[in-house]
C-alpha cells in the first residue's frame, strides 16, 4: 500500500516529539539538531532557506515538472491555456457564477462566487483545463497504483488510474479577505509523517491540482497563497502565514500543486479586479471523489464528452474491479457495446501483454 499516511499506523503521524518546537525543529539548529546552513530545508522556520518554486514552459518534459514537484510542492507552468480558450471557458461559466450566492461561514469569502462540475459545464475547459496533457501525465506519474495480488495460485495484476477529485471556477471579487491556510488531501482523513525528501516511488500524495488564470492573478487581487516544501510536513504541524508565497500568474498560465500542500486564497485588496481561476484536482483511483461527478454531470451530458475524459471522470474501473456496475466496466452505462459476464482481473500472462 502506498505510504499515504492512511492507515494511522506510525506514532509520528499523530504528535510532534514534545521535545520539538511547534515547527517541528529543534531550535534554530534545523530538522533533526543538523545545520541546514547552504542548502534548501523545507522544514524551515525562514522563507529565505524554503526551497523556491520553478516557473516552467508549456514545453517542459513530465520528468521535469516531477522533479519541480517533489521538491517544492507546486509549479508554475507558463502559457498553459491559450488566451482564445481561457476566453471560451469565461463564456460558458459566467452565468453559472452570476447565479451563485455568498459562502455562509469563514471559508470562503463573501465576495467569492464558485462554479462546479468544470466538465459539464465547459466542454473546453474538460479538454484545455482538466485534460490539459502535462497535467494528466504528472497525475499518471504520482497518482497511479500499482499491486498485484493472489487469486488462488495465480497471480493476479492491478493498474489503479487517477480520476477527477473535484473541479471549481472560483471569481474573488474586491474586499475578500485571505482564506484560512489548509491542505486539500484532508478530504481523505491523511496524517502524514514528515519526510526528509520525497520518495522516489512517488507514493505519497493523494491528489495534484491544476489552477489556470482566466485573467492576471497578483498579490494585490488574491492570487493563492502557498507554502513551498509543506508537502513533505507532518500532519500536526500548523501553517505559518509568514512562509507563503504567491502563484501569481498571467492569463493563461497554470499552477499545479500537490494536495498535501498547505494553501490558500489571498485577499483581494484592489478596488477594481476580479481573480478568475478555473481550477481541478485529481486523485487515485481507488479514493471517492471530492466532488460527485456521477451525480454532478448528467448522463447525457457525459456521453458527449470524449472516453478517455469519461474515464477520468470516473466512468473505469478502478482495476482489479472496483466501481463496477452490474459486476462490468461503469461504462456499460455509456456505452452499450461494453459487454460483462466476464473475469474483470489480469493474470500474469495476461498482464505481460500489456505496454
């Protein structure tokens, strides 16, 4: 099982040594009593010595954007989204933004208005935003589960495929004031452990995001707030205000982040812009989804999308077999060509014939 912190079964995924600091530090010596003095410490205490976040092209390799994410938490990708199609995904949300109604509670602020389920809402922003290719190839590298198990002497092999978490326009309006910091793998109850680096399996994570600017995002009128290198925090270690820095973006341009990392909205403190984000989350196959597609897309909606973003939005199985309908792959209730009656696992002959 990957080591997402979701069995609660390490002692250090509850509570700090009590000999630690709040920070999880002793002191000003840095993790675990060593110096960190002359190279990057995400457990630091100082935003000076966190390690900083790599704007990238649109051009950049999966291998690259990997490497951004282990060690920061998050990533800039630059021109992600063509201005034409930004524009597109703007038209086919704005009335549902319109019609949405102030947050009750501190959450969200009043001036925020949301939209949902992007990918019946927005057939171009299913295909630009959630698809976008270099964030669907990030999640299958992070987000995919691999096992193998015993079905009486035979082996058997299972493939889990990431699929959407949730899927949200957000519009800040002038005068919101900065969300609370917070995580978004906490959906999933993970109490993580802290981490030295992160692991070159890279199963740790339950979910990656995916934010594209629909118009400039600046300091000034609420771009997120993000602690670089909070990804490989402990569970019970508080979000320090004083360490975040801004994803500010230009039109067009994406930030994709881990779950795991500690973020937020900032305060719009402008008279006069609105922060316009469209925004998603994937997450491992085996996980329920944040936001109910099933529920949130009608049927027929979905069955005009193309298969592979019906697949991600959770019409697959999750191999070995789970979320199937009438014990046969979920898109039986798309397709009535995909057929059933038949052994839903791979045996180990079977399985060398998959690249």
């Amino acid at each position: 099982m990957p080591g997402l912190g979701l069995g609660h079964d390490s002692p250090s995924s509850y509570h700090l040594n009590d000999a630690k600091g709040t920070n999880g530090t002793n002191g000003s010596s840095g993790t675990n009593g060593h110096s960190t003095k002359g190279r990057v410490n995400p457990h630091s205490s100082n935003i000076e010595d966190l390690p900083k976040v790599r704007s990238l092209p649109n051009t950049a390799s999966v291998e690259e954007v990997v490497e951004a994410l282990k060690e920061t938490g998050g990533v800039v990708i630059r021109n992600a989204v063509s201005h034409e199609d930004v524009d597109v995904i703007e038209r086919d949300l704005r009335p549902f933004l319109s019609k949405d109604t102030p947050w009750e509670g501190d959450f969200f602020p009043k001036e925020t208005r949301r939209c949902y389920a992007l990918m019946g809402n927005s057939p171009t922003c299913a295909e630009k935003v959630v698809m976008n290719p270099l964030y669907q190839a990030t999640c299958e590298a992070f987000l995919t589960t691999k096992n193998w198990f015993w079905s009486g002497h035979k082996k058997t092999y299972a493939t889990s495929k990431p699929q959407i978490m949730n899927s949200v326009c957000f519009s800040i309006g002038p005068g919101a004031h900065k969300q609370p910091m917070h995580r978004d793998d906490w959906a999933y109850h993970v109490v993580a452990a802290k981490a030295e680096k992160y692991p070159d399996d890279l199963q740790r994570d339950t979910g990656i995001g995916f934010f594209v600017a629909g118009k400039d995002a600046t300091k000034a009128n609420g771009a997120t707030r993000f602690i670089p290198g909070s990804h490989l925090w402990e569970h019970s270690r508080e979000p320090d205000d004083d360490l975040v820095s801004y994803a500010e973006l230009k039109k067009g341009d994406a930030f994709m982040m881990f779950a795991s990392c500690y973020h937020g909205g900032g305060a719009n403190t402008t008279t006069d812009q609105e922060r316009l984000l469209f925004s998603c989350f994937m997450t491992r196959g085996w996980l329920r989804q944040e936001e109910n597609h099933y529920l949130a897309i009608d049927r027929e909606t979905m069955k005009k999308l193309p298969k592979k973003t019906q697949h991600v939005a959770g019409y697959a199985l999750s191999e070995p077999f789970l979320g199937w309908v009438e014990s046969t792959d979920p898109m039986c209730v798309l397709d009535p060509e995909v057929k059933g009656n038949s052994d839903m696992v791979r045996t180990e002959e079977a399985n060398t014939a998959v690249s």
